[in-house]
C-alpha cells in the first residue's frame, strides 16, 4: 500500500477533530440539531485552516446512514464513500477547472434529479471565486431557490472575488489562521500517535513555518520525518526548514540591551557562517522587538501572540530591562535597516551599522525630568543672573552699547531712530550742521531722512532709492550714483522719476536742490553705501551680538549641557512699545 501523507492520514473527519474553528464547528451543530440548516453555504479562509474539510463533514453529517446527527458515525457506507471522495450523491467540484458557464449549465441540469442513496445531493464547489461571471449568473436563480433535496458549499480563500449577488445567497463562515499554540498541541498528538520522538521546541518550529495553516504544518513535519527519521532534533529542524535558530535571535536581542557591540559583531558573523539570510533574520529580530514591546505594554499576551509558554516566559523577562521608550527606537532602527536591507549589496554590512547603534543608544531622559531638570535650573539660578531674562527682553527697546553704535533702532519712534544713525557717514554730519534753517528734517542724516519722507509719499520711488549710492547729498545738491547698466539707473534717470525726486526733495528740504545721476563703474569708497547694504550690515551685526549674548547667557548655557546639544539659530523676541 502506497504511504498516505500525514495531512490526509490526519484529516479532522468529525466537527471535533476540527482545532481552532470551534465558532464555526459549533455553529454548524446546532443548526443541524435544530434542523434549521441552510442551503448554501459559502467557506472562507487562508489556505489549511478546515474549510473543505467541514465541507465534507458536513455533508456526512447530514448523510450518515444512521441518521441525521451533529457528528458522522464514519462507520457507515455513506460516510466512508465520502472520506474517499467517490460519492454518487455529494460532488466535489474544482472551481478553477470548471469556470464556464457549460460546467454550471451541466450542474444545474442534474440538480433536479434526487439523489441515488443519500438523504442530500451535496455539491462542494471549492475554489469558487474562479468561476467566471456567466457561470455566477447561471447559478443565481438555482441558488437562490434549489430543491430541497440539495445543498451548496463552496470554498474561497479570496472572498471579495466572489459576486455580492452570490454572497447575499449564502451562509458565510468565516475561518480563522489557527493559533500557534493550537497547532503545536495537535502536532504533539500527531507525533506521539506516530510514536516519534521530538521536542516541543521543533514542534513549534515546525508550527511556526506553516504560518497559521493546519495543512502546511502537516506537509512541513512530514519534511521533517523523512529526512530525520523516528528521532528528531532542533538542530536538524531548524537546518532542514531554513529558519532563523531562536536561540540566535534571543542572544542578539540580549547583546543589544546589554550594549555589547562585540557581542553584536561576533552574532551577525554566526548568522552569516550559517548561511542565514541577513534580511530574514532582521525580520525575525523585527519579530521579537514587537513581542517584547506587546509584554510590557500588556503584561499577559496570551491572546496576542503566537508563542509558546517558554518563549513567552524569557521575553517576559527581556521586557523588564527595558523602557517603551528604547523599545520603540529600536524597533524604529530596524525597520529602517529592514527597508535598507532590501534594495542593499551588502545586507551584513547594514545589519552590522543597526545593531551597532542600537546598542549604543544613549538612554532616553523623559521630557517631564527634563522639563523639572530646567525648572530647577531657573528656581536655583545665581542672584546676578536672575535678572538676565528681563534684562535681554527689554534690550531692544534700549539704545545701543557705545561698542556697537551702528545697531539698528527699529524698536523706538522714528524721532529717537534716526539721531542714532549719525555716528554713520562721518561728511554727513558737518554738512548738515552749516545747511541754512529750512523745514524740521533730520540733520544727522539727510539721505536718511529723504529716502524715508519719500518713501511715506511714493513707496515705489523709496524703495528704488534704498538701492542708490547717496555720492553727495547736501540741502542744495544731490548728487546720486547707480552701477552702469543696472536695472536701478534705467529707472532713476527716467524723466518723470527725477521730476518726482525733485518735487519731493523740494518739499523735504525747502528751497530749489539740484539733482544729478551719475553711472559708476564700480562700487564708490569714497561715498556712503546704500541704506539697503546699509541695513544688511546692521543686521548681521546684530545677529552676531544677540547669538554671543546667547551663547553667554547662564541658563542657555546650562539647557546646552543638559540636552547635550548646540545653539542652531537666534532669533530675536520683539517687544511691545
């Protein structure tokens, strides 16, 4: 007799035997007991998880020649033709060999016949998110209204493929991915039955490849048993599947926390000696990261992860050495390096730089000890340095250090700004001291003074003449320069701008000024700049102020050597006048 694979030899063949889908197994038992069973059902699921299996169940349940019961005797003529597959009365059907709309035409004409031997005609369409639309369309009406000698079942695991209109016709169940813990104790009674010999560690190995399936733990431990005979070790598992040793995962998880960079080093090279794949086992370490942080958020993960009792005991024991807040950084890093890892030529090389920084992050300070750090800071200041911050607020509105007496004086009245601009053009001051009297205008700077009246008339105009060399500016000659081919002494030398400059002039100085415009070659240095240079000079000289008074300033000083960090940028707070 040929050898029969462990998921057919094991296949559940009562509603019992059905692991981890007791919602659906229990469901389906009392229906049958209350006689208040559907027409049609519709199965859904990943791949292994019982859906054509309860199919068949079901269908001997409702056939069994004993009678119509929750569990199939799997005694009687019926129920064996059905484990076999060779029933007259239940057809299994392939949706993806039979999706035309002549297989369903075919189908819906042997329908109305009753059945050979059996209680029910049972047809198990699986696969049926392959049928094609016509054959959903001819199906409809025989759906919707069969005779009641026949029942439907059909299996999908892609169920949004499936026509709502077909859906709305059916009995959903929805089946769940079985729990790791589950499969290991099936397997552990399969393996017992089969008097083998094998530690939990592999069953659960073994469970853990199958992914939630049923059917491919089975096909896996199969593997297993082949190439390892009737004594089976981890060792050998964990080298027949492939997988990523557990053993390596928790050394290196360890090595971070312990912030051992050469015991990090030495376990990339082992994982590489042992010709694992640096990316697979990053997402393994991904894996164990997100176990650990779901432990310490949570306590009792039971329910949360799929893990065994042992594995859930020394993660556990992981999370209480560390913060959520580390956790969180480096799950951070290596989902980074596991993005990187993919596109990478060297993986090893990526992995190494992650585990490496990792561990040796430097441990995070919470914000609440920090901002308490700051606030004793400033409660326990020295006398002389309390008064710094009041001081520094008001600083703007205060005139300028003597050392500094170009410092703009944009925070006071226009009255009390310009005097201050004086100790600028030394030629200016002489010249306005011996004008005759004329209008009140600012005599410490008459270029200063013009621009802004002209500026408060003719915004357009003032602002051209923030761009112009003032070559000589007294009460009855101005004289101004612009570079030769600018775009500035296109428009200065514009008749009706001169007109308006005159008019201006006249009304801000009072008699008849003469005014002259002149193309230089070059820069004048002999000549006043221009108040727009002017003012990009003032201003980075007051940048450069108001960042070393920052960098001096006591409790600035201190938050630099608390965070561990450097000044980027000043910026000064304006005050109210």
């Amino acid at each position: 007799m040929s050898y029969q694979v462990l998921a057919r030899k094991w296949r559940p063949q009562t509603f019992t035997d059905l692991v981890g889908q007791e919602h659906v197994s229990q469901t389906l038992k009392n229906a049958i007991d209350g006689g208040r069973v559907a027409h049609a059902f519709l199965f859904t699921g990943a791949r292994g998880v019982g859906k054509t299996s309860s199919a068949r169940i079901l269908a001997k349940a409702l056939n069994c020649e004993e009678g119509l019961s929750v569990e199939p005797c799997n005694h009687c003529s019926a129920c064996l033709e059905i484990t076999e597959g060779n029933s007259v009365d239940v057809f299994e059907i392939d949706g993806a060999s039979n999706t035309g709309v002549d297989d369903i035409r075919e189908l819906r004409d042997n329908i109305k016949y009753l059945p050979s031997r059996s209680r029910y005609k049972i047809f198990i369409i699986d696969e049926v998110h392959m049928l094609t639309t016509n054959a959903f369309n001819a199906l409809l009406k025989t759906l919707e209204e069969p005779p009641a000698h026949v029942k439907f079942i059909f299996a999908t695991t892609e169920p949004h493929k499936v026509p709502i209109t077909i859906l709305s016709r059916c009995q959903r169940f929805d089946f769940k991915r079985i729990a790791l813990p589950r499969i290991v104790s099936r397997l552990r009674y399969i393996v017992d039955q089969e008097g083998v010999s094998v530690s939990d560690e592999a069953l659960t190995i073994v469970a853990r490849k199958g992914d939630g399936s049923m059917r491919d733990s089975l096909t896996t431990l199969d593997q297993v048993l082949a190439f390892c005979g009737e004594q089976v070790s981890d060792e050998q598992v964990a080298a027949l599947l492939g997988v990523v040793d557990r053993r390596l995962i928790l050394d290196a998880a360890a090595a971070v926390f312990e912030r051992d960079l050469r015991g990090v080093l030495e376990l990339v090279a082992r994982v590489d000696s042992f010709g694992y794949n640096m990316r697979q086992f990053c997402q393994e370490l991904i894996d164990l990261f997100r176990a650990v942080a779901i432990i310490q958020a949570v306590g009792d993960a039971h329910g949360l992860l799929d893990l065994s009792e042992a594995e859930l005991s020394e993660l556990a024991g992981l999370a209480k050495t560390q913060s959520p807040g580390e956790l969180q950084r480096h799950l951070t890093l290596l989902l980074k390096a596991e993005g990187e890892m993919g596109q990478a030529s060297f993986p090893r090389l990526v992995l190494e730089m992650a585990l490496m920084k990792m561990a040796t992050l430097r441990p995070a300070v919470p914000v609440q000890e920090l901002l308490q750090r700051i606030a004793a800071l400033e409660g326990g200041a020295p006398p002389a340095a309390r008064p710094a911050q009041p001081a520094a607020a008001e600083r703007p509105a205060q005139p300028p250090r003597p050392a500094a007496p170009s410092a703009p004086a944009g925070q006071g009245a226009p009255s009390v700004a310009a005097p201050r601009q004086s100790a600028g053009p030394a030629p200016a001051a002489p010249a306005a001291q011996a004008a005759p009297a004329g209008p009140p205008v600012d005599t410490g700077d008459l270029w200063g003074s013009l621009v802004r009246f002209v500026k408060g008339k003719k915004p357009l105009l003032g602002s051209l003449l923030e761009q112009v060399y003032p070559v000589r500016v007294t009460r009855e000659n101005l004289e101004l320069g612009c570079l030769a081919g600018s775009y500035e002494l296109r428009l200065v030398q514009d008749p009706d701008k001169m007109n308006e400059l005159k008019a201006l002039a006249r009304e801000h100085f009072g008699g008849q000024p003469s005014l002259k415009v002149v193309a230089l070659d070059a820069v004048p240095t002999n000549a006043a700049p221009s108040l727009s240079e002017k003012k990009s000079l003032e201003d980075a000289e007051r940048a450069a102020t108001l960042r070393r008074e920052a960098e001096e300033h006591p409790l600035v000083t201190a938050a630099v050597e608390i965070f561990d960090g450097e000044i980027a940028e000043v910026t000064e707070i304006k005050t109210k006048p």
